[in-house]
C-alpha cells in the first residue's frame, strides 16, 4: 500500500520513534508546530476519521491513553493539544489517521 505512515510502521521510511506496541506507533513529527509535536496512529492503515468502524473503537482508546501518557512523560504534563484533522477540508495531507500531540508553549484558540 503506497502510504507514507503504513511505511514508516514498517520501517521502510525512518522516523524518530518515541513509543510503539503491537496496536500503536508514536513518532515525532517532522515538521514541528511547537516545542513538542508528535504523532501517535494505529498500525492499522485507517485513511479517515471518517472510515472509522465501530470495531476500531477500543484502538481508537488506545491512541488517546497513548498519547496522554507520552504527553506526560515528554514534560507537557502542565497542558497539550491533541487534534486530528479529517479530510482536506480540515487539512488533512497524510491519509492514515493520526493525532497530532503540541505542548510545550501557549497555544491560541480558534487554530487557524
Ligand atoms: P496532517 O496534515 O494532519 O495530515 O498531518 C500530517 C503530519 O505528518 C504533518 O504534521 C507532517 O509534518 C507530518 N509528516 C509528514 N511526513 C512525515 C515524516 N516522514 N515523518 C514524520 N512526520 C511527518
Ligand atoms: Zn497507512
């Protein structure tokens, strides 16, 4: 499958991994928005919110405790942001769901 994500799971692209196990994959983002920016996705491939299944619910749990505790462990215990953009409209460019984790400054309400 040519997705940028799924080859990073499988160690076809590098990445700088901060955590992952059998279900998630948790890895620095390229391109930082804040001090800290991660990103944690399920291993498996999920292209949208929107193609989400109710089966995929208890991963989806596992994502967001994920990204808590990394949160924590990677010093924005004092507050973060997790958002997942759905779609280009929301501007979503890599089509395997993630979240997206910033902390480490003060964000602004509404983003852009
Ligand atoms: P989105 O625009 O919500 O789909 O977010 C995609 C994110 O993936 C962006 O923040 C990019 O900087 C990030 N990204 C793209 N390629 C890589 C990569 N090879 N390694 C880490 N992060 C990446
Ligand atoms: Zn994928």
């Amino acid at each position: 499958m040519d997705c940028l994500f799924c080859k990073i799971i499988n160690g076809e692209i590098p990445s700088q991994l901060i955590y992952e196990d059998e279900q998630v994959y948790a890895f620095h983002d390229i391109d930082p928005k804040a001090p800290i920016h991660f990103l944690v996705i399920p291993k498996k491939h999920i292209a949208t919110l929107n193609d989400m299944q109710t089966s995929d619910e208890p991963l989806i749990g596992h994502c967001v405790f994920t990204a808590q505790r990394l949160a924590k462990e990677l010093g924005c215990q004092d507050g973060f942001r997790v958002v997942m953009n759905c779609n280009e409209l929301a501007g979503q460019s890599v089509f395997h769901i993630h979240m997206h984790i910033l902390g480490q400054r003060q964000l602004q309400w509404p983003p852009g």
